[in-house]
C-alpha cells in the first residue's frame, strides 16, 4: 500500500512538471509493482517504453520520489509484463509462431477485415540492423499495445527502405487476436476512394469505413499534399480514431514538418506520438539480408558475390534484393556459377545509377567553405564562431539531404555528435523558412555539386 502511495505522490509532482499529453503516454502508464528493499519495482507494456523512458524521464522519475519523501538511496528497477500479454510467451516464441509462418506462404486469411496485406511482410521477414532498428521496436511495441503505445507512430525514410513491410508487420501481428479488424490504404487509393464516395454519395459509409477500425495503417502519407478536401476528411479521422484510443501508423518519405503543402494542423497530430526514421542500411545489414533472403533459394549465390551486391548497392533494399533476383536467375537460366566479372557486366546500369546518384562528404565539405569563404578543415574544427558554425552547419544538412548516409556516417566526417548532426539539420530547415538569403546560398551550393534544388524541395 505504501509503494502505491508513494508512487501516487511522486506521479503528482510529474503531473505538475509535464505536458498533460506527455504524462499520459508516458508516466500515468506505469504500474508500481512492489518495493523489494531499496528498490522501487515499477512495471511497463514492453521494453520499448522502458528504454523511452530510461532515455528520457528516468532523472525526473528519480527526483519526483525523492520529493514525495523517498529515500535518497532509492533505486529503481522496470518489469516489462505487457497489459494484455502477462500470461502469454512473447510474440516470437508463442506457439502461434508456426501458423504465422504458414500464412506467410499461402493466402492471406478472410479474417482481417479491411487490410489487404502482404504476406511475406510479417516481423519474422524482417532483417534488423542498425538503420532499423529503432523503428522495428516502435512498430514491435505498437503491435503489442495498439492504441497505447506510441500513438500515432510516424515513420518516415527513402524509398525501398522497408516502412510499408514494418507496418504491414503490425497488421499482421495485430491480427492475430481475434476480434481486431485493420485497415491498410495508401494515400492515393484513400484519395480514389474518397473521390468515387463523393461522386456516388455515399460519404458516410466511406466515413464509416475508416473510423470504425482498431488500426489504421496508412502508406505514403506525403501524397495528401496539396488535397485539400482529402486532407480535411483525413484531419476528422484521425481525430475520430485518436479519441476512440485507436491505432494509427502512417508513413512518409520525409518527416511531416517538410511535407510542402500539408496543413499545419496535421502536421502538428502526426507529430503527437512517436516519430522515428529508417535510414539506408550499412554493409553488415545489407549482406545479412541478401543471406536471409537466400537462406533457402534453390540456386544461392557464392560469398563473394553476395560481398560484392551488398557492398556496390547501397541506395535501398528494393535495389538489393533488385539485384540479387537478377543475379540467381541469370545463374539459374544459363545453368552454369556466376562469375563475378559476369556479374558485374550483368549490374551494370544500376552499379552506374548508385554511383552517380552518391555525393561525397568531402565534396560537399569543399563546395561549401569555398562559397562561404572558410578552410575545409574548418567543417570539423572545434572552432564555433558563428562565420564557421552556420556554414558547417549548412554542410551537415547538405550531407544529409544529398547522400543516403546515415547520421552517425555523417557525424563521423564532421567529428562530431549525432546529435549534433541532427541539430544542424533541424535548424538550417528551420531558418530557410524565414530566411530567404539562406536558401538561395544553400541553392546556389546544391547547383555547383550538380544537383537540382528544386527537385530537391531546396
């Protein structure tokens, strides 16, 4: 009785101290479970929201006891024991597992209302690696908690990056418990079906449709831009879903906030709950999927030409596995090994396509301090005048706009932070949309390296 006294008092100085939206999600969660000598045990739906939490709130968790009369020694200690999964195994080793797999293969079941899936994009089809894997556990932990964790989830990323896998994921593990129904639509046969409600009068059963869903999965959201009465449907909603503490995933090509032509009002809701990226996959991820993705071909490639795909095509994973299908065919059709010289011959206009398409760090660190008048050694000096910071600020957001790298590669070349990688992005974004000289400098940058500003939204 007492831990629940204590953490009810602690929860009362949170409440004080945070955002009303912020408790909720994140603090008013949170189960006391049992003081166990100087450890208070708290229990949380899954390791994800132990990890946010740790990352973010743990400081002021810690200080919030000690001024509800804690004592100082206090430790703290989280038991993750999903709400509606206590009595169950996790997810991967249930034995509802050998079934999935089974579906995965064969039709996709009658069952899941009005989701459309496809069946080889579950969770166990997912390789995981360092560009994914923050999003994979967002998407895992939704799945588990639909509607309390993480709601809405944003997730944005480049093309053939995996966001339509990782949410149609979601779909399928949400349906396997009975009862749930998921709606799975991308953002342009929303506006088709929107369009043919209209035309034949039938709003309400459209409206009805989607706002009676316990998960909302929709695919490239960016295509909203620019639709005005589209966007006003979708603004209700998400309202409608949001209230009824229902699902809802959405993915994009870029972050919600550069979405040209997206009403700040729904800006502002994609960005309620949790926001993560998928970023181009290093070598160690890209050769463990094109070994994943053979693991059971017929005809597999040879180590040295998995080695070579895995590290010639780096732009995305439709590319990759592009490659590899192409590879194992003309293998299987001339019915003789592969050689890597034939391969090579055999990959050549994408291998021409990735090359061009890449943007070195030191070009696009020389470009810059020539426009802006400064030595290429000032890009990672330690120096921070504001002559040097705002440029080598401006290189970081080229580095991230015109390469495929991710920020720690990004981070590494300037020596500094991702952290601050992700600063200098942010605010070069931010000040070109009130600082028109700034944009036409980092305009007349992008143009010297070769590139088309506008084509790059720039």
């Amino acid at each position: 009785m007492e831990t629940i006294s204590l953490w009810g008092r602690a929860c009362d100085q949170l409440r004080s101290v945070l955002n009303q939206d912020v408790f909720s999600r994140w603090i008013a969660v949170i189960q006391p479970v049992a003081m166990e000598d100087d450890t208070l045990v708290l229990r949380v739906d899954n390791d994800f929201h132990q990890m946010w939490i740790e990352e973010n709130y743990l400081p002021l968790i810690v200080n919030a006891l000690k001024l509800a009369g804690a004592p100082a020694e206090l430790k703290l200690r989280f038991q993750v024991t999903p709400s509606d999964l206590a009595a169950a195994a996790p997810a991967e080793r249930r034995p509802s597992a050998a079934p999935r797999s089974k579906r995965a293969r064969g039709a996709v079941p009658k069952s899941q209302g009005l989701a459309s899936l496809n069946p080889t994009f579950t969770f166990d089809e997912f390789v995981i690696g360092p560009s994914n894997s923050f999003a994979h556990a967002a998407a895992l932990a939704v799945a588990q908690a639909p509607g309390r964790a993480y709601n809405p989830l944003f997730i944005y990323g480049q093309t053939g990056l995996g966001k339509t896998h990782l949410i149609q994921a979601v779909g399928h593990r949400v349906l396997d418990t009975p009862g749930k129904n998921v709606a799975y639509i991308s953002s342009e046969a929303l506006l088709n079906e929107y369009v043919t409600a209209l035309q034949n009068r039938n709003i309400v059963d459209f409206r009805n449709k989607y706002r009676n869903v316990d998960v909302m999965l929709v695919d490239d959201i960016h295509f909203l831009a620019g639709k005005e009465r589209l966007q006003e449907e979708f603004f209700h909603t998400f309202n409608a879903l949001y209230d009824a503490r229902k699902q809802i995933i959405m993915t994009s090509d870029r972050p919600a906030s550069e979405i040209a032509g997206l009403e700040r009002r729904l800006v502002s809701r994609f960005e309620w709950g949790l926001v993560t990226e998928l970023e181009c996959p290093d070598f160690e991820t890209r050769l463990a999927i094109l070994r994943y993705k053979q693991a059971h071909a017929s005809n597999p490639l040879a180590e040295e030409l998995q080695t070579f795909i895995a590290e010639n095509v780096k732009s995305n994973v439709r590319s990759l596995e592009g490659a590899m299908v192409r590879a194992i065919s003309y293998s299987a059709l001339n019915k003789e090994p592969l050689t890597l010289d034939a391969l090579r011959y055999l990959l050549r206009d994408l291998l021409d396509k990735e090359r061009q398409e890449d943007v070195r760090f030191d070009d696009i660190q020389k470009v810059v301090a020539d426009f802006f008048d400064l030595r290429v050694t000032d890009m990672s000096s330690k120096r921070r005048p504001r002559s040097v910071a705002l440029p080598r600020q401006v290189a970081m957001y080229l580095c991230r706009r015109l390469t495929r790298s991710s920020l720690p590669e990004i981070a590494e070349s300037f020596g500094k932070t991702h952290a601050t990688v992700l600063h200098a992005c942010r605010t070069i974004h931010n000040r070109m949309d009130v600082d028109d000289n700034l944009r036409q400098n980092i305009r007349s940058v992008v143009r010297k390296l070769g590139h088309d500003p506008v084509t790059l939204q720039i």
